[in-house]
C-alpha cells in the first residue's frame, strides 16, 4: 500500500470513530518541532495536522493518536497495522 493509501485509510478510520481530521499549514516561527497532534475543538476530538509536514510524519502522528485512543482494538486493516516482532522458537 502506498503511503497517500494509508494516510488515506486511517483518516477515515478516525473519522468513523468519530475523530475529526483537519489539514492546516502551520506557522514555521511557531510551530517548533511539532507536526500536529490532538485537541478539542468545540468538543469535538480533532487531530490537526500540518499540511506542510513530511506524509510520514502525519501518518506516524495519526497511527499514533489513534493507538492511544483505542481504535486499534476496532478494527485495523493488517496493512495498516504495526508488524509485531518475531518470537524465537525454542527446539525443546
């Protein structure tokens, strides 16, 4: 899948869960080291992303508030979903 897809896919999986998205160009003198994150705005939850920041870092921003909310015990497509590490098998 390729990045704009699953940008894509998790920003409607927010929006189902009843996350708001909004993409708004940020101010660089102000704006620091952050690319977005949640808030509340007229008490709704939004995730604000800086339209200007690199696709990777919304998706890592998105993926994030969404795990923290819970969302990923909904439903997570698997190409969506964080590969889990590998046990070792034991030979005993």
């Amino acid at each position: 899948m390729e990045p704009i897809q699953v940008l894509a896919r998790l920003v409607e999986l927010a929006e189902r869960t009843g996350i708001r998205v909004r993409f708004d160009r940020f101010d660089p003198r102000t704006r620091g080291s952050q690319s977005g994150g949640l808030c509340v705005v007229r008490g709704c939850p939004t995730v604000v992303l800086d339209a200007s920041a690199s696709l990777v870092d919304k998706i890592a921003i998105l993926a994030e508030v969404l795990a923290r909310r819970g969302v990923r015990a909904l439903y997570v497509p698997r190409a969506l979903a964080r590969p889990r590490p590998r046990r070792a098998r034991s030979t005993s």
